[in-house]
C-alpha cells in the first residue's frame, strides 16, 4: 500500500516539474527571435569582412532588428535602452581565408 | 493517522499546484510555437568555416578537405568558448574541373552544403585602343556564382563581385552572376577573386 501511495506521489510530482519546466524554462523562442536570428544568419553568410569594420558592423545590425546592444569581442555598442534582451552570439572565424576569430553578441530586444 | 493526512495534503498541493499551470499557460497570450535552437546561426557557420577553407584552397592549393577541417576545429573551439552548443558534424569535399567548368563543393552530414561553381566559354578576341596604341585581348564568358544550401533556408545562390587585384585584366558586369573578362593576349591565365577572397583562374 506504501508503495503504490509513493508511486502515486511521485507521478503527480514528475507531473508538477515537467508542467512547471515546460511553462518557465523551455518557453519556445519568440517570432521576432526567430526573425532577428535569420537576419543575422544571412549577415554572416553574405559577408566575411563586416566583422572586421566594427562600425559598419553595428550600424548594419542596428538598421536589421531593434537591438540593445551589440558587442563584438570585448567592446559593447549601446544602441537602445531596454529592460530586457535575447542574446544572440555569432562567430566570425576570418576573412580572405584567414584565421581571425571575432565573437559578437547582439542583445535582440522583445 | 496525521501521516496519512499529510500525504493526502501533499498530493492535493501538487494537483492544485498542476491545475494553477494548466489554467496561466492556457490564459497566456499565444507565441508562435516554433521550436529553434540557432539552427539558422548554426548552418550560416558552417557555410562561413567551408567558404574560408575554399579561399584558402583556391589561394594555396592542397587538400580541400585539410583547409575546411581547419577551420571547423577553430568555429568548434571558439563556440566552445562562447558556449555555443553547435552539433558536431562531418563532411566531405569534391573538386571538379573539366572542360572549363570549375566546381568546389563541401557537403556536411546535417545537409548544409557549399558550392562555387563558375564555367568560362571563350567568345574570340577583340582589339582595343589604349594611350595611343592597341591592345588585343581575348575574349572570355564567365558564369559564377555560389550555392548555400541548408534545411532552415533551402537554396540560396548569390553572386559575388568579382575583379582583378592585379589590374591587368578587364572584367565587365553583364548580368546576375554573368561576366565578360577580357585577358590580354600574351597573358596565359589570369587570376580573378570574388569578394570573400576565391581565386578564381581565367585561361585555357
């Protein structure tokens, strides 16, 4: 008898996390994520060597998608104040078949 | 007696608890239920790593297959270190050449593939004047263009600018991915780059 009562408990507690998970955590990416996302994608796949004029970078990201910030290495660009905002990070290896790894993290605003 | 109780109570908690979620996700406003994981980021590295073990190919020479491997252990390294969760994956390469078809392809095993192709056709010299004199070049078409394909975008083709960083050769824009390039006669085989840096050869 205990040990169906434990059984029974313990399926409405697996029930209670994975409701719970599925509601906060696992919330599905937003449309204009997904949106910010695609733009960025094809940014990187359209050009090799924006990573590498910093200014340029930013002013092409800032007219894509309403961003925060854009941070390329260790220097942060703030384009609009926000409460909130989805980080998105994208590497640009080189240019010109050489190897010069640039990080860059944009701050999609909601 | 009271441990029962408690029992009963602590069920009741987590089916009310249960109930409460059931009730705010269905009162929330709707999102599109679209599932991603930066999968379009993802392919878009794997196409930049691929492109730039191109250009090293075509700059360099030697194994396709070594320059992109090159670069993806580097794209893996650095989203390691970003925390980038990009799936591992394998790939092949082929280089084709025949018949003044020209063709580099890096297909990955998650489908993304690259491909940069170009086709010359000979079109005949033509003489023009220069600084006084003549200069004969002879005459050549150039179609090219580079394929992206990938299950988040299908099949994207672009075509890139092209010139020559020496300046020796004239190359004329006709239409979408089509060029007219006119090598000097006397030079054998001209080389060309696009705008990512792919040496591109022009000549018989």
């Amino acid at each position: 008898m205990r040990i169906i009562e434990a059984l029974l408990i313990s399926i409405v507690l697996i029930l209670f996390m994975y409701s719970a998970t599925t509601l906060t955590i696992r919330t599905p990416m937003s449309g204009h994520e997904i949106t910010a996302e695609r733009a960025l994608a094809w940014l990187l796949l359209r050009s090799d060597s924006i990573a590498y004029d910093e200014s340029r970078l930013v002013l092409v990201i800032a007219n894509m998608t309403p961003v925060g910030y854009v941070k390329v290495d260790d220097n942060v660009h703030h384009i609009e104040a926000s409460t909130y905002t989805y980080p998105i990070r994208l590497i640009w290896l080189g240019f010109n078949g050489t190897l010069a790894p640039r990080r860059v993290e944009v701050g999609v605003k909601p | 007696m009271s441990s029962r109780r408690g029992q009963f109570l602590l069920l009741g908690v987590l089916i009310l608890a249960i109930c409460l979620l059931a009730a705010l996700s269905l009162a929330r406003t709707p999102n599109p239920r679209l599932i991603s994981s930066h999968d379009w980021i993802y392919s878009a590295e794997l196409v930049h790593a691929a492109r730039l073990g191109i250009v090293k190919y075509t700059k360099i020479g030697g194994d396709l297959g070594e320059h992109v491997g090159y670069f993806l252990r580097e794209l893996y390294r650095v989203a390691g270190e970003e925390g980038l969760n990009i799936p591992p994956v394998d790939f092949s390469t082929d280089v084709s050449v025949s018949n003044f078809t020209y063709s580099y392809r890096v297909l990955f095993n998650n489908s993304v593939e690259v491909t940069i192709y170009w086709k010359l056709e000979p079109r005949g010299f033509i003489l023009i004047g220069k600084k006084g004199g003549a200069v004969l070049y002879r005459v050549w078409r150039l179609e090219y263009y580079h394929v992206y394909r990938a299950p988040q975008w299908g099949e994207i083709r672009i075509h890139p600018i092209i010139w020559d960083p020496r300046g020796k050769v004239e190359v004329i824009h006709l239409d979408r991915g089509n060029w007219r390039v006119l090598v000097p006669v006397g030079v054998d085989k001209a080389f060309l780059e696009d705008e990512y840096g792919v040496r591109i050869g022009v000549g018989a």
